[in-house]
C-alpha cells in the first residue's frame, strides 16, 4: 500500500491530473484564440468609435489634470461645480483664442505651399545637380507627348484641397471639443463621487482601503505627470518663439505652439518640428546660414528639454521603454490620427502608473518601464495588518 502511494507521488503531474495532456492543450489554445479575439474587437471597436471615444478620453486625460486643483480649492471652501465651471471656461476661452489667433497663419501657409515648395526646390537646387538632369529629361518626354495629340483633352480629376477638406471637418472638431468640454464639466463638478461609489463596490474594509489608496495615486501620479509635461511643453514653446522671433522667422506664435504641441510626441515630434522650420527658414532668407540657424535653435530647444529639464524635473521613475513609445505612437496615430499620437505618450504613462500599483499588472509595468528604472514599492506604513503574514 506504501509502495503504490509512493508511484503516485512520483508520477508526472500531468499523469496525476484528472484531464489528459490532450485536453489542457486544447484548452490553453481556446484561451489564447479567444484573448486574441477579443483584442482584436478591441482595436475594431476603438477605429470605428474613435469620434465618439476621442472626446471622451480627452476629457479623461483633462479632468486628471484639473481634479487636484478643484479638490484643493474645495478644501478652502470653494464649491466644486464653481471651480469646474471657472477651468472650463478658462479652458474654452484659451482653446478659442488659440484657434482664432493661429487660423490666419495656418491658412496663409497653406496657401503659400506650392510656392514654398517651388522655392525650396530653388534654395536646393546646387546640391541636387545630377537629379536635375533626370527630371529635365522627363518634362521634355511629357511635352513631347502632349505635343502628339494637340486636339486631346486632359481630363483632370483634382481632390479637395486641404481647405475645402478643413472646412468640411470643422463642424465635426467644433462638435468634439463642445462634447469633451461638457463631459469635463461633469467630471470636475463630480468631485469625490468615484472615490465614493469605489469604497461603496468593494466587499471588505481591507479592499475599500487598498482600492482607494490606489485609486488615489494613480490619479496623483499621472496628473503630476501630465501637469508637469504640460507646463514644460509650454516652456519649451516660449522658448521656440522667443528664439525664432529674435532671428525674424514669420509666424513666431505658430511655431511656439506647434513645438508644444508636437513635444507630446517623443523623438518624432522635434524630428518633424526641425524640418518644417528649416523649410520655411530656407524661403525665408537669403542666406543658408541664416536659414540653418533656425532648425539649429529648434533642435538646441528639444535637446536640452529632453536630456535635461524633462528629466530633472519628472524624475526616472516615470521613464518609458522607447520600443514601446514608438509602437504606442504608430499605433493611437493609425487609429486616431494626429490628435491620437498626441496622447498616445500620456496614456501610455497612465497604464504604466496603474500597473505599478496593481499586484498582478507588474511584469507589464516593467515591460513598459526604461532600462534599470526603480520599480515603485508600497510603502510599510501603508500596508493592512491583515495584509501581514
């Protein structure tokens, strides 16, 4: 009777399992095809429901920026709906101002970009000699060829300009902002109201104290963040229109704030915002030293933002696994377009924070985290006694 206790024991585990290897394979695989599955509804869903989930996020992502400053305010005894009421108008007025001061410009540009383009292609035309060739020979075969069938019509479909495409679509972004500003209202004026309905879901004392705890620092992580990103893309776009006001590139206001908007982007967002201005700055001065200096000053900004100030400021506990930014970008920029690689960076942070602070979510927290970056660790003061062995 020993001895056959003994063999069992000794057995294989999956010998002494009540289901044969067979079935736990199969069972493994319908799990994987149906996390599969249900990842890829999730990335349907988010493509086709992107105009109405997009306002929402947005307003996610501005209510976690703002719900310190109403609570703070409402320990001083300002009502909350008095407060979120102030920020989105304060909000709304900047948002109109902003698209109001920078339309004229924005227009202006696009109008003068075929002939930006023709006198780009002149600025360059001494480094690119032997391509010259090329496409003088390709305009003598065209006019040669129109010139067979001079009776022939030219049928020539032309799409919508970039104006005509703008306009369309700016009754759909006024709808947007107006739902995303409304829904920010609500969030703000809410106040505690999630704090409360958590600790009211949660069964035991243990979990409405844990829950909360990490409800409430996920929520001062990522607003820290995104304030402190905020603030420094702001800095940083003073500093872009400070500089290229002072060697009189037109236009300093827009490029202020396309750097602060492009900083959102990591990595491409200063590559995109060097270009642009260096292909102005070539149409806009007569030398090529003058016009290199532009693109210098932008990329000088960038730099020292990204290596030192973003840094010193944020700390690394927060830094990201770039593979991961990159792949974040490419992917809320297929989805949801420019406004979507905006804030694929602070979602990205978001997940990440949450992660740090979920038991189960911190293999994924470490993926997403720099290289050698510390892990967050609970503080001891913080933990239940149940919670002790």
């Amino acid at each position: 009777m020993q001895e056959a206790e003994r063999d069992e024991a000794a057995a294989p585990s999956h010998e002494r399992s009540s289901e044969p290897p067979q079935v736990i394979v199969v069972d493994k695989t319908l799990k994987a095809l149906g996390i599969g599955t249900f990842l890829i509804i999730v990335v349907v869903a988010l493509y086709f429901g992107r105009d109405f989930l997009l306002p929402v996020v947005l307003a996610f992502l501005f209510a976690l920026v703002l719900g310190p400053v109403v609570r703070s305010l409402a320990r001083r005894g300002v009502p909350e709906w008095a407060t979120a009421i102030l920020l989105v108008v304060i909000l709304s007025a900047l948002i109109a101002s902003a698209l109001y001061s920078l339309s004229g410009p924005v227009s202006q540009w696009i109008d003068d970009a075929p002939r930006i383009g023709r006198e780009v292609q002149d600025r360059i035309a001494t480094l690119r000699r032997p391509v010259d060739a090329v496409v003088d020979a390709s305009e003598q075969v065209e006019q040669l060829a129109e010139s067979e069938d001079p009776e022939a019509q030219r049928v020539v479909l032309s799409e919508p300009g970039l104006i005509s495409r703008a306009a369309t679509g700016a009754p759909e972004v006024a709808a947007q902002i107006g739902v995303t500003l409304i829904l920010l209202l609500f969030l703000l004026s809410s106040g505690d109201m999630f704090y409360e309905k958590l600790v009211k879901s949660l069964p035991t004392l243990s979990d409405k104290k844990r829950g909360l705890r990490i409800a409430r620092t996920v929520e001062r992580d990522v607003s820290h963040y995104l304030f402190t990103i905020s603030f420094i893309n702001v800095g940083l776009g003073a500093a872009v229109a400070a500089g290229m006001f002072a060697i009189g590139l037109p236009n300093p206001v827009l490029w202020g704030v396309l750097a602060a908007l492009l900083n959102f982007i990591p990595y491409l967002g200063a590559l995109l915002g060097v270009v642009l201005v260096g292909v102005v700055a070539l149409v806009s001065f007569d030398t090529i030293g003058l016009a290199l200096l532009a693109p210098l000053i932008y990329l000088a900004c960038t730099t020292l933002e990204g290596q030192l100030v973003t840094p010193l400021v944020i700390g690394r506990r927060l830094e990201m696994n770039p593979v991961v930014i990159f792949l974040a970008i490419a992917f809320w920029g297929w989805l949801w377009g420019i406004v979507g690689a905006l804030i694929a960076v602070p979602l990205l942070v978001t997940l990440k924070v949450f992660a740090d602070h979920v038991e189960g979510l911190s293999a994924l927290g470490e993926f997403l985290a720099g290289r050698d970056v510390p892990q967050v660790q609970e503080e001891e003061q913080e933990r239940e006694p149940a919670e002790s062995p």
